[in-house]
C-alpha cells in the first residue's frame, strides 16, 4: 500500500478491483482543509477516464505490471497476434474489444509494448506516429483546393481518417494513433 502523496503520473494501481494507469496527477491544499490529491485514472482494460480524489484515510495498492517488448504479427476475426520481441514461441493475443481503436492502426512487424497482468495481456501501447499506406482516396477535384479542404481516405489496418485533397492513393502517410489524425505525408521508402 502507498499513500495519496505518493501517487505519480504512469503508476499502475488497483482500484475497486479494477487496474488503473494514474493520468495526471495534482495535489491541491485549500484554507482550512486537508490535502487531497486529484488525479485522473485510465482503466487498462476498459479504457475508460475517470476522475478520482484521494484523501490521508485512502489505501491504494500500486501494483507491479510486467512490460514485454513484442511484434504485432497478425489479426484474424477480431484477434490481434503479437509476439515477444526476439522469442518467436512466446506468442500473445489481444481480443479486439480489450485493443479498442489502436488496432487499426497496427500493420505487420509493428514494435509495441504489452503490458502483462498475472500472465494475461490486459493492453498493449503502440507507437504515437505510424507510417501508413493509403489504400483507397477519392480523387482530387481540380479547382476545389483553393480552400484548403478534406477527403476521407481508407488506410492500410483499415482506418478511415480525414486527408488534404493532395493525398492519393499508394501514398504514405504519418498519423497520430492517440488522436487518429492526419500528420503529414512521407515519401515512400524502397
């Protein structure tokens, strides 16, 4: 157990039976009162963001979660395949429902790092930027560009994101995972 003050941005805790990522974390002190300390949680099997405000009187077990390097290999029917980096017989699996949106972002040979849980991968954390071909574009209409503008584009992994006009089809572009927005695009590598 540790106390309230010891809290700390990337902490894993165990809270109402359930294992949190501590988000951000401030310690506010008003007249009169006791210390408390806010933070903002991520459940890492939901992924849902909670608030919570923590007094002296609160017990909270931090709790040690293993961190493996490993490779995403494949997905079929809703099943993300990885393995440990290096260790090709060590293999994991990640229901689409526990990745959430990251996993269409993963493209073959991506390196990640999975977060195991009494022998069970509960997340795995992929890259913030990710190279990625674009596999169906619209075509660019001459003469709509003046206003800068937007088209959907479908890209491989199978996200649809919204690109400038300029992007076609077969071109590369970088995205932001955490926000699944266009960054910029890349030349082609050989």
């Amino acid at each position: 157990m540790i106390s309230y003050t010891d809290l700390k941005k990337g902490m894993i805790i165990r809270f109402n039976h359930e294992v949190f990522e501590v988000i951000d974390v401030a310690f506010m002190r008003m007249q009169q009162r006791k210390a408390v300390v806010t933070t903002r949680l991520k459940n890492l099997i939901s992924g849902k963001v909670v608030e919570r405000t923590w007094q002296a009187s609160d017990a909270i077990e931090e709790i040690d979660i293993e961190r493996m390097e490993a490779v995403f290999l494949y997905s079929h029917r809703g099943e993300y395949w990885f393995q440990e980096k290096g260790n090709p017989k060590n293999r994991l699996m990640l229901s689409e429902d526990v990745l959430g949106a990251a996993g269409q972002f993963l493209k073959p040979q991506t390196e990640v790092t999975a977060f195991i849980l009494d022998g069970k991968p509960i997340k795995v954390q992929i890259p913030i930027k990710m190279e990625l071909e674009v596999l169906e574009a619209p075509p660019s209409i001459k003469g709509n560009t003046a206003q800068g503008g937007n088209k959907m584009v479908t890209l491989q992994g199978g996200a649809k994101i919204n690109a400038p006009l300029f992007i076609n089809q077969g071109d590369v572009v970088r995205i932001n995972t955490e926000t699944g927005q266009y960054v910029e695009r890349v030349e082609k590598t050989k």
